[in-house]
C-alpha cells in the first residue's frame, strides 16, 4: 500500500508501534510531541508534523476506522494543541 510505502520513505516521524491504537489521547498526542521533536527528519515544526501524522492516519484509515477509535484520535488532537500551548 503507498501509504505505508510513504510512512517509510519519506520525512514521516519514528513512531512509537501501535500509537494509534492506544485508548489513551493524552498517551498518543505525548508520544506525536516526542517524536515530532526528536526528528531529525521533520520538514515542518514540530507541532505541525505530530498533527499531519494523527490526520494522514485518520485519513488512510477512511470510513473503515471505528466511530470509537476516530474520537479517541480527535480527543488525542485536542490533547496534542494542549501539550504544545496551542
């Protein structure tokens, strides 16, 4: 899939495995700011690409994504503005 394809090759973030499987919106958006500061990668700042990495996850993962995991990342959304003073 050229998603996944995308997510490996090019200037995405180091993800912690299974981030956005988490229940936790607080534990997903401080793992998005860790890794968004500690790239070395990132073309954008780091609040920027912590928020494009949960919308291209939201995205691929299209109407198949369950109502439930769709709020948690919406909830993880608010949390990660929160974390960065935004």
């Amino acid at each position: 899939m050229w998603s996944a394809k995308a997510a490996r090759h090019s200037n995405a973030l180091d993800l912690e495995v299974g981030v956005f499987t988490w229940d936790d919106p607080k534990k997903i958006a401080l793992s998005l700011k860790r890794s968004a500061e500690q790239s070395g990668r990132r073309k954008a700042p780091p609040f920027q690409s912590a928020m494009s990495m949960i919308n291209f996850y939201i995205n691929r993962a299209g109407k198949g994504l369950p109502q439930s995991r769709l709020a948690i990342l919406n909830r993880a959304k608010e949390e990660l503005r929160r974390a960065f003073g935004k």
